[in-house]
C-alpha cells in the first residue's frame, strides 16, 4: 500500500477588486491525511515502504496540536506502519487524553513519548538518538520538511495552475513554499503568509528552493498560534459566503492577509491569484476547548 497520487479541484471563489482569486482545495485530498502534509510525506514514506524494512517504524515531532502529528499518525495506519510521536511538553503525559488531536493520534496508533520543551530545542541529537534505538526507522522531520518533502509538494502544481500570476500559500517550517516556488513557472510570483516569527525562514526556503522567486509577508496575527476575535470573524464569515472551511493557525490568517492585500491594492489589475487550501481542519476542535475555556466565540 502506498499514497497514491490525486487530482484536487480549483474553485474560483472571487471575482471583483480587479482581480480574480482562485482557491485549490488540498484539504480534500484525504480525510485525515490533510492538504499539503499528504504531498510532504507522499515520496518520503513511499520510497520508505519500497525499501520494506523488517522492523519498520515513522518517527517524528511535534506539539500538541499538531497537523503533522495527526498526518503522519494516519499515514502510518494507512501504509501498515507503526508511528512513534515525539511530543512537545512533558507536562502533557497524563493529561493528553483531553487533547484531541493526540486522541486522534492515538487510535490511529500512534505511541508518544513526552519531552521537555527544553530537549525538544535539540532534536539533531535526540533524532541521533532515536535512530541508534530504531536503526530500521525512518525519521520525518518536525513539519515533515526535507528535500523529499518539497519534491513531493511539487504535486500541488499542474496543468491548470500553470495560468496563475500569484500563488499564495501559508508557511510554518517552508518547505511548501519551496516547493512551490522550486517549481512554479518562471513567470510566477510566490507570497508567502508567514505564520510564525523566524528570521532564519528566508535562508531555510533559499536552502531548499534555490529561487527568490518568493515574497515572505508576516500573517502571525499576534503570534504562532495565536488567535484574535478578528481571525475568528474571518474564519466564519468566510465558511458561510463560500461554503470553505478554513482553520485558525494556517490558511485562516493565510486567506485573511490574502483580502487585506488586494484591498491594500497589492495586486496588479487583472491578476490571478490562486490560494492553496493546505489542510489543517482537524485543528478547529483544539481550537475551540481553547476559545471556550476562554468564553469566546467559536470556530464554525
């Protein structure tokens, strides 16, 4: 068994302010493996599953609530791989029950081992570690980014987005925009919406991409998962004129910045802008524990 390839559909959601925006929906493509983590880890665990190893494992890390986490828990249960989580906060070993994401995890089969978020600063030696532990394992990044992992992002282009000036997509750890911009035409222009603070971002694409075909535009909000009352507002004012879910930590504030940009008149007239949809939904429920905890509006 392996990832096979599928084709997502483009929805053109907007037409006026002098442009068009399309939106690509890579959060189709599967129902637990999500939008561009299904790419970032369709050659690396693939390739991994042609080699068959006798004692084969996917080791990898992440926080609490992470995309990556519940992706390559349900990449594992798919491909009949057992899945190891290196999970961010030690002080989540006996509560994680209550987290949604790590209970999704888990009865895809996932195992976790908790650490502090001070080793966690060190994953080049704990992966070394891990490696000499699991010798036959494969180990997959945190955010499953690695040169695998952009070459398998090349699957978000086609045909059809060959016709696009813009394309615009949310970056954690940068290797989808890589991809994209690895592998974009040579007369497209790539935005970035970062979503988190990291002035060593640009260099990591560069290392992977090779073009400065991109434009990185900070879309934190206040922070790397941070949610303010105007994110949620956009969030549900969105689902309900265009049908499209959007979740808090990515393509939410990727698809808020996108607006404020062509209403900025950042974008030439007549351009065509295409948002990639990367997934992510699962990340609504720990969401709103959050937000109800904190007695505020919900994501719908």
């Amino acid at each position: 068994m392996k990832l096979p390839e599928i084709q997502i559909p483009i929805v053109e959601i907007l037409v006026g302010k002098n442009v068009r925006l399309f939106i690509k929906r890579e959060d189709l493509i599967h129902p637990q493996i999500s939008g561009n983590k299904y790419w970032k880890l369709f050659y690396t665990t693939n390739r991994y599953v042609d080699k068959k190893p006798q004692n084969s494992r996917l080791i990898t890390f992440g926080g609490a609530y992470s995309n990556h986490i519940a992706a390559v828990s349900a990449a594992g249960k798919l491909l009949d791989i057992p899945t190891v989580g290196i999970i961010r906060g030690d002080e989540l070993r006996d509560k994680w029950r209550e987290n949604p994401t790590l209970m999704f995890a888990s009865r895809n089969g996932m195992n976790f081992r908790f650490i502090t978020r001070e080793e966690y600063r060190h994953k080049e030696k704990l992966t070394e570690f891990l490696q000499a532990e699991f010798p036959d394992a494969l180990m997959v990044p945190e955010g499953g980014t690695n040169e695998e992992a952009v070459e398998g992002v090349k699957m978000m282009l086609n045909d059809e987005t060959k016709d696009f000036d813009y394309l615009c997509t949310a970056v954690g750890t940068g290797g989808t925009i890589a991809g994209i911009s690895k592998f974009c035409e040579e007369n497209q222009k790539v935005i970035g919406c970062t979503v988190v603070a990291d002035s060593s971002l640009e260099n990591k694409i560069l290392e992977l991409t090779f073009r400065k075909n991109f434009n990185l535009i900070d879309s934190d909000f206040g922070g790397y998962g941070k949610i303010k009352d105007e994110n949620i507002r956009f969030i549900n004012d969105f689902k309900v004129k265009y049908g499209i879910p959007l979740e808090p930590v990515y393509t939410g504030k990727m698809m808020q910045k996108v607006f404020e940009l062509m209403d900025e008149g950042y974008f030439p007239e007549n351009s065509k802008i295409l948002c990639f949809h990367t997934g992510g939904l699962q990340g609504i429920e720990g969401a709103n524990l959050l937000l109800k905890k904190q007695n505020r509006n919900l994501i719908i």
